[in-house]
C-alpha cells in the first residue's frame, strides 16, 4: 500500500506541476510531442494492457467476493458490475466517474470502518490477535523488511517496492485527474493529499489480513482456499448479515470506482492520441466523442473477459504494473526532463526494455 501512496505523492511532487501547466489532454501527449505520434501509439501498447489487466483483476475481486459472501457465481457477479459501470461511464464521462467516485470513496471508508471491529470482536480483540499473528510468523510479522524475514528475498522485496512507487506513476487514470485539476497547486495538493488517503484505506485491509491469518477457520465451518479468499471468508464468517452487506459495499464500491476510472482512461487516449492523429486528424469534436464512448464498450467488455477466464488475481496485478513501469515510465520521465531524449533513443529503451522484461519469464 505505501508503494502505491508514495508513487501519488512523487507525482505530484515531480509530474503533476509540469503536466498540468502544459495543459495535456493525456499522459500520452508529452510522449507525442517529444517521439512522434507513432512512437507514441507503440507506448499506448502497454499503457493499454495495464489498464485491460487493472481492471480485470479488481473485477475478479469482486467476483469472488461476490461469491463467497452472497453465494453468487463468480462469472455473472463479475458481468454484472462490469455492465453498470461500463454504462454509466459511457453515458456519463469524466463527470459521471468524478461524482460517483465521491459517493464510492464515502462507501469505502465507511464500510471498512463498521466491518474492522465487527471481525476484531469476533477474535477477541486486536492485541490478542497481534499477539498470535506475531507468535505465528516471527520476524515476518513486521511493517518493515529485514534479512531475518526475507532471506534470500529481501532485494527482491526492493525490486517490488520500487515497481509498485514508480510503476503506479505512468497512468492515465492518474493524470486524468491531475490535468483535468483547476489549476497546477491543485493538481500537486490532490495528489499528496490522494497519497496521504491511500495509506489510510490500507490499514483497515491489512488488519483484516492479520485477523484471517489467525482466525479460527475450523470453528466457523469455512477455511478459505487460499490468500485471495481472505477478504471475502472474512466479511461474511466472522460478522454478522448486516455487517457483511456493508463490507461487500464497501468491496464494490472500491472496485466500481477503479473499473470506471481505468477504462475510460485507456478509451480516452485510444481516441484522443492513436484514432485521432493516425487514423482521421480531421475528426471533429463530436464525432471523437463517439469514438471514445465505442472505445469504452470494447474496452470494458475485453476486461470483462479477461476476468471471466483468469481467476488469479495476483498474476494479473503484476503484469499490469510491471509493463508499466519496464516499458512507459521511462519513456515518460525521459519526455519530460531530458532535453536530449529523442525519438530513436525512445524507440531503442522500448526495445531492450521489452526484451529483459520478456525474457524474465512471466
């Protein structure tokens, strides 16, 4: 969590200011105007497939959650939710997803405050399950890496720590909120303030991760399959019926608030920065719209999909940041602070870039 909140608190400190006061449309557009519109179209690739895998992850999510607690299949859950959010953003744009983020971020705080000391009593309270998350993992139970807890891992632990900070800063859905800011020092308080609240929505999630680490499962008559059935075997057993719909409104409205968001930032540089300049340069306002909203509904439903035949949420996750961070953010930061950076040097960190980051498996 602190990875992703540091990457909006860097952005704001280093990215937002500058992109703002050039009044971009999207973050595509420095790229464009420093390497070209093609180059700029081969950057949109993993720009694109970020956001398709973000968003299938946190409709898989759901989609379990779904399941566990209302005993939904996760297949229609995940249709469903996509559906309504696909349609409103479609409708609605910017304005629908801003306004209905307000309401989802409300929902999310609040719910996540009711199902905490609903779970804590259930356990028995927060020291006492400290105290056996403790006893149970040793020198892992920390909020800080060590040797004694990672081993072999701890630089590998860095190398997550550092794709999480400067991966989570090359994103559409990121600085379509700071270039749509009313002035530049609007776009840099947000985005410190964003990073200040993103902590705070953490710490409820990783004390629900601590209390079913240690819960015992076999009492209530339900051990999760795995890691990711956590949050949800811990929503529906361990409070009751009222506690648990408000904990799965808090889930959806933390998953809408993401899927709106990410495909309607990937539709808005499919049209805005590839249809645009190569396909019709003369499209008149209007007409981009259309595209846009299109874009939005193939988008969305190619997510859709994906999240339907992939069940590993994890897997997903880490495609979407790591292409992210190996193949744009370079090219990003260089297009806006190097002065020598060009189009062939752009082209040739794309290409080795891609090479070690495919041939690292995955």
């Amino acid at each position: 969590p602190w990875g992703y909140a540091l990457s909006l608190v860097i952005g704001g400190l280093f990215f937002a200011r500058t992109m703002r006061r050039n009044r971009y449309r999207t973050m595509l557009d420095p790229l464009t105007q420093r390497f070209g519109k093609r180059m700029a179209a081969l950057l949109f690739l993993p720009a694109l497939s970020g956001e398709i895998f973000w968003t299938a992850a946190i409709l898989t999510a759901l989609g379990t959650t779904f399941g566990t607690v209302l005993g939904l299949e996760t297949a229609p859950a995940i249709i469903l939710s996509a559906f309504i959010a696909i349609a409103y953003t479609a409708i609605g744009g910017l304005w629908a997803v801003a306004l209905t983020d307000v309401v989802q971020m409300i929902l999310l705080l609040g719910g996540l405050a009711l199902v905490v000391p609903a779970m804590l009593q259930t356990v028995g309270g927060w020291d006492a399950t400290w105290a056996t998350y403790v006893e149970k993992n040793g020198a892992a139970a920390s909020f800080f890496p060590s040797d004694a807890a990672l081993g072999s891992s701890y630089w590998m632990w860095w190398d997550y720590a550092l794709l999480l900070t400067f991966g989570g800063i090359p994103w559409q859905v990121y600085f379509q909120r700071v270039l749509s800011s009313k002035d530049e020092d609007t776009a840099v308080r947000l985005s410190i303030f964003a990073g200040v609240v993103c902590i705070i929505a953490a710490i409820p999630a990783i004390m629900i991760g601590v209390i079913g680490s240690v819960a015992d499962w076999s009492a209530v008559g339900a051990i999760p399959n795995d890691d990711t059935s956590i949050l949800p075997h811990a929503i529906r057993y361990l409070t009751n019926p009222w506690v648990a719909t408000i904990g799965l409104g808090a889930v959806a409205a933390a998953v809408m608030s993401s899927v709106d968001s990410s495909i309607l930032s990937a539709s808005s540089m499919a049209g805005w920065n590839i249809f645009r300049p190569l396909v019709q340069p003369d499209i008149s306002a209007k007409n981009l719209e259309k595209v846009i909203k299109r874009c939005i509904w193939i988008i969305g439903i190619a997510a859709t999909l994906l999240a339907i035949n992939v069940q590993s949420v994890y897997d997903l996750w880490v495609l979407c940041s790591d292409f992210v961070y190996c193949l744009l953010f370079p090219a990003l930061v260089c297009a806006l602070f190097d002065p020598k950076a060009n189009k062939y040097g752009a082209i040739t960190g794309f290409l080795v870039a891609a090479f070690l980051r495919f041939g690292g498996g995955e």
